[in-house]
C-alpha cells in the first residue's frame, strides 16, 4: 500500500477536523479507510415502464405535468401536495408529503422526474424526491453508504468525489496480473471507481467480483497459512498405536463400523502416526456415531503408551462420557476417570496425583481440564466435543496447552461447507455422512398452540406404552416482556394434567450442578417420566427410551439448534415423534417449521439455517467465530470462496508466491494479520 493512502483523511482538501471526527466515529481514519468505505446497497433511480412495476416497488419515473397541482394542509406543518402526471400512455397521480413549496414549481407541461413508491391500485406514487425541467444526464445508481453520528449520506457521496478527484490514481494493485487475466477482473483502482460511482448494472457486478475475490482470497491465504505453519512448526509427536490391539477393540464393539466412520477413523489416525501436529474437525449429524470414533482415536493413542483428554461443555455430558467410555474401554485396561468442578476434596487430589504419574489413562471433563493444576505425564490427544462454541482463538489457546498434543474437535451441529470453510479454514476437516444402519427416522409434526390437548393427548399415548417425553421450553421463569412459555409454569401445567399417571421432572440451567445430576438421574432411570426443560438437555444427553419430544415456541429456535434437541430422542428401537408447538408470524418462521417436519439430515438443515438467519446468527450470537466481510457475503458468494480457497491453498504451497514481486501486496496482509513473523519471509 502507498504511503499516501496511509494518511489521516484531513489531508483531503475540503475535509476539515470536524468532518474527520465524524469519519473517525465511523471507524475511518485513513484515505484508504475513506475508500473502502463500501456502499451497502444502491438506490436505483432508472427510469422504468409502469407496466413493469410492481406494487409498492420503489420507482423512478419522468412525465409532464397535465393539470393544476392541489394543496392541502393538515395544521400548520403537515400538507399534501398533489399532482397529475403523463407518464407515456399512463395519467396517474404524484403526492408529496411536506414539500408545499413545490407547487410553484410544478407548472402545466413541465417535464418532471420523481421517485418514490408505487401503489397499483390507485395509480399514484407517493414521492420522496422530485426533479424538474429536462434531466440534462439521467442518474442511474446511487451508492447508499452506512453512516453514524452526524454524517450523512450525501455528506460521504461527496467525500467519495473529493478523495477520488486527488487521490484516485494512487490505488495500486494488489493481485497478481495473471488472476485478474484468468477470471476476468477489473483493475482494483477501476473497481473502485465503479462501486463508488456506477454507471450501470454491469459496473457494479464487475466491482464487486473483483472486490469478493480478493476479500475472500486475503481471508483464505491468511487461514490457509496458519495452516501451514501450525502444521509445520508445531512440533507433534509421533503415536506409534499398536494395530493389532487396536482391530481387536473395533472388533469387539456390539456392531459393525459404518463406511463414513472407518474413514474418518482412518484419516485421524494417519494424523495421531504423523510428526505432525493434529487439527482437525470432526463433523457428524447427531446420533451417527461420534463417540465411539473418539473411543477408538483415543484407545489408539493409549496404545502408542499417551495419555488422552475428552472434554465437553456440560457436566451431564462429561458424565455420560465417561460412563460410555468406561464400559467400552475398561475391560482393555484402560483406566479412565471422570473431573469436573463437582469433584473436590481428596477424591480430587487423588485424580490429580494419579493422572500426573500416568495410573489414569483418559480423562473426561468439562473446561476444568485444562486448567493450570491439571498436569499430564505424557498427554497425547485432546478430543473436544461440541467445539463450535469456541473461536479461532480460542481453539488456538487449546492447542497450546500442554506438550503439543493431538486435537481433534467434535461437532454435532453439521456446519455448511462455507462456514466450514470459513470458520474452520485452518484446520483438516473430517466427515461422517452416513448413519448407522436401521435407524428410524423421527416423525417430526408443526402444531400451532390451540392444538395443545391433542398433542398432549398423543405424548400419554407413548407414556402409557412404557416410553418417556421430553418437554422444551425456551425460557425458565416467566419473562413480562417474552410471551413464551416458560419451563417452571409447563412444569406446573403437565404436572397438573397428568395427575398421578407419570411424573414430572423439571431440568434447567440454573439448578446446582448436583440438582442436574439428580433430575437427570431420575430420568434416565425412569422414575420420571416426563421432563420438562430448557435446552440444556441440547448436546449429547442419551436416554434411549424417550420416543416422545414437545418443544413449546420452536419458531425461537434455530433448525440447527430445534434438529440437536430432536435428535436427543430417535435413540432406541422403536419410532420416535417429536412435535414444534409454534404460531409463527412471518413466512420465514412458517417456512422453517416445514423444513423440520420435511428432513432429518442434518447438513440440509444447516445450510437452510445459514441461508434463512445469515452467517452471524448460525452459531447464536456468542463467539461465533464468523469472519466480516466488507464486500463479499459467505452466503451468496460461495462460489467465489470455493475458487479463492483453493487457489490459496496452491499459492501457499507454491514457492513463487513467497518470492515473487507480484505477490508483494498479498503477502504483506499476511504478516499485517500477524499470521507471520517477519523472518518467515526470507
Ligand atoms: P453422536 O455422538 O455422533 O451423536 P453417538 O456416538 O452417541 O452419536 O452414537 C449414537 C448411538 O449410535 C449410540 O447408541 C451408539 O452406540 C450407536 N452407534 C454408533 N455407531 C454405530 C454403528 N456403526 N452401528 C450401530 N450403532 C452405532
Ligand atoms: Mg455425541
């Protein structure tokens, strides 16, 4: 980047200090701040046929003026001015709101070109904005910018004509000659001329081509690199797993692998051989078999004489966890213990003792494990559950834990390909496309709320088989500002309505973790029947004989989220129902309850998701982890992304990208993102 571009904006001639604290509230400091301030969206003033047009369509339109305008005034500030207009073969009416001093101005046969919204039926536009007298050259597209504070949009329309007019010609290239060649695209100095300043359509469509791309590349060399070198200078170590040992657990396990999860074992362990450090993501739909994949990697591991860890987000999980690895393990002489916050006093020290003298071979646990007291002897492999609540940073800090072990992250939200690809970009990606064998999928039925009896109705037809229901509900307590139903008053009602035949159980964030453990218990063991909670019960938990789920107001939760509480029933043999209580308002909500009841794959689910809630709110708004973009938008630009990853992944690998002069531009974003240090250069 030229220096010239690094300078504060106030060296634009006609930016003055106060104009520049406005820019600064708004995050521009720079001349090139200045010029990658991108509109958001253009307002299209073209001139359109009315018999083209829309309903309620925003239209621009030129005609003369046929008769009189009227005035007419609602108190001392409020008028309506009305005219009539000859639009080609069409009379229709103009009304403005407020603009009394056009009526002078609106004389019979004068040419006039006004914009605003189109009503159909009465053949009349309500105008916002109107011009008069021949357009000497008719505006086509106006760029609309984001503004705060004081700043308006004309205000940095007319900032964008002075910084183009003195410092335009400083834009320099950034991509190497041969790309814009192969795909096509504009110059970035022209590019950013045509975004700021469109003739037509087709400007804009070439500016923000060019303009993705090269977001998108920046974005993938920057994850691609990383890659690289956490590959290449993190020092792994190489497990050395016993085969033999290993085919013998496989074969003693009470079915068959699938062919997705024989895969996906294999690609880890070739990572777990290797010198190199594992990074990699482990994406399955929920129920298709993580679990015993991460048994299998960690059993492996324990072979090749490390230790492992399996961490997860809640307590309820860490225990069932571990109670699964226990029986699968144990009788390979695996030892493996469970730590959470809940173990204390000496049976904690004991834990602690032990793990550092390697007497414990895998140890289960929430977050608690990889706090500072917990030391390993020979800590080999990390497995994390449910990972997609952590950052790129935080995965980082992870990895550095310890003696630069193993890390493979388990998801059981399937992600799409492109946030994969995104969010993930800096790690290997496995995935289990394929269930086990035989399993039933879930009837899942939309109920609107007034259909509440019959669906209670339908939860005591399961009840009265021997089978149990859970009951989700979106808040704990009752909220004056949410009318959505909540779990402490369900708990009441259900309570209530099923009398003596089956008892309820309540489950929700805030009860102490042994007040969890209890509720759980007694669910799993069937002494309740029926539990009512919030989505704590979301990741993981496995009650097999529940065949039933109610989830009150679904239309508040994501499809990726409403498919993760499904999936906790479908768990057994027999067939499982569950059903969305929800009266959605807009079609959106309507559309996604219908996708619920139409698909059990999880992967279409996520993709809908994405394209429905946009990037930002697929993983919930904490620490999502999803990059922002300026121009390029993850959805819609997919393509886009697919061809900039692969080519960084080439240019990464290739020795002319570090050397060559073309790739100077790229290569500095590089060490700007702090991806590299500057001695990697050389
Ligand atoms: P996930 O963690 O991916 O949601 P789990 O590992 O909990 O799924 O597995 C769900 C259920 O499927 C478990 O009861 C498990 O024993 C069973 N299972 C796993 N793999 C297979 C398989 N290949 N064939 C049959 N059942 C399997
Ligand atoms: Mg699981």
């Amino acid at each position: 980047m030229k220096n010239t571009l690094n300078q504060s904006v106030t060296v634009i001639k006609g930016i003055g200090e106060e104009t520049a604290e406005a820019l600064a509230a708004m995050n521009i400091h720079t001349i090139n701040d200045l010029f990658e301030h991108f509109p958001y969206r253009f307002e299209d003033y073209r001139l359109r046929d009315l018999a083209e047009v829309q309903h309620e369509e925003k239209v621009t339109v030129e005609g003369k003026v046929h008769s009189e305008p009227s005035l007419t005034f609602f108190g001392k500030k409020r008028s309506r001015l009305t005219i009539k207009l000859l639009v080609g073969r069409y009379l229709i009416s103009v009304v403005f709101f407020n603009q009394p001093y056009l009526k002078n101005k609106m004389k019979i046969n004068e040419t006039v070109t006004v914009t605003g919204k189109w009503d159909q039926h009465r053949q009349t536009i309500t105008a916002n904005e109107a011009s008069i007298g021949e357009m000497k050259q008719a505006k086509s597209f106006e760029p609309v910018y984001n503004v705060k504070g004081n700043m308006t949009v004309k205000g940095i329309r007319r900032m964008m004509k002075l910084v183009f007019s003195q410092f335009g010609h400083d834009i320099e290239e950034t991509l190497p000659q041969h790309l814009l060649s192969r795909y096509k695209l504009l110059n970035r100095k022209d590019a950013f001329r045509a975004m700021h300043f469109p003739l037509n359509e087709t400007d804009i469509k070439q500016a923000r081509r060019r303009l993705v791309y090269e977001e998108f590349l920046t974005f993938q060399l920057k994850m691609q690199a990383l890659r690289k070198f956490e590959r290449e200078n993190s020092q792994g170590v190489p497990q050395h797993f016993q085969l033999e040992r290993l085919k013998a657990f496989i074969d003693s396990l009470p079915f068959p692998l699938t062919n997705a999860q024989k895969r996906v074992v294999n690609e880890i362990l070739a990572d777990v051989k290797s010198p190199y450090r594992m990074n990699r993501l482990l994406q399955g739909d929920v129920g298709s078999g993580k679990t015993v994949v991460a048994a299998i990697v960690l059993y492996a591991s324990y072979t090749a004489g490390f230790q492992g860890a399996l961490m997860v987000p809640t307590e309820i999980l860490a225990e069932q966890h571990a109670d699964s690895l226990i029986d699968l393990l144990s009788p390979f002489g695996v030892r493996c213990k469970l730590l959470t916050s809940s173990v204390k006093g000496n049976k904690r020290k004991e834990i602690l003792k032990d793990l550092k003298e390697g007497q414990i071979h895998i140890l289960i646990g929430t977050h608690a494990l990889i706090q500072d007291e917990v030391a390993f002897k020979n800590l080999g492999l990390v497995i994390t559950d449910e990972q997609h609540r952590f950052g790129v940073e935080q995965r980082r800090i992870l990895r550095e834990k310890g003696e630069n072990p193993d890390v493979l992250f388990m998801t059981a939200t399937p992600i799409p390909r492109t946030l994969a690809i995104t969010v993930f970009g800096e790690m290997d990606v496995s995935i289990i496309d394929e269930m086990p064998a035989g399993r039933k999928a879930i009837d899942t039925y939309w109920a609107k709320h007034n259909m509440l009896d019959r669906v209670l109705g339908f939860m005591e037809k399961e009840l009265k088989k021997g089978r149990q229901a859970y009951v989700i509900c979106p808040l704990i307590e009752e909220s004056e500002k949410l009318d959505v139903q909540n779990a402490i008053d369900v708990h009441t009602t259900l309570t209530n309505y099923l009398q003596n035949r089956s008892r309820v159980g309540l489950m929700h964030g805030r009860l102490g973790s042994d007040e969890k453990d209890a509720v759980m218990k007694s669910f799993s063991q069937n002494e309740v029947q029926v539990l009512v909670s919030t989505t704590v019960v979301e990741v993981g938990v496995n009650v097999p004989n529940a065949t039933f789920m109610l989830i009150y107001d679904a239309e508040r939760f994501g499809l990726s989220q409403l498919h993760q509480l499904r999936g906790r029933v479908g768990r057994g043999q027999e067939q499982s129902y569950c059903v969305l209580l929800a009266d959605p308002k807009t079609d959106i909500g309507k559309e996604r309850m219908r996708i619920m009841t139409e698909t059990n794959d999880g992967f279409v689910l996520s993709e809908k998701d994405l394209e429905l809630r946009g990037p930002g709110d697929f993983f919930g708004r904490k620490q999502s982890g999803v990059p922002e973009f300026k121009v390029a938008d993850m959805v819609h630009d997919f393509r886009a992304l697919e061809t900039a990853r692969s080519d960084a992944q080439t240019m990464i690998e290739s020795k002319i990208f570090w050397e060559s002069e073309e790739y100077q531009h790229l290569r500095e974003n590089l060490l700007q993102a702090g991806v590299l240090e500057g001695e990697k250069l050389d």
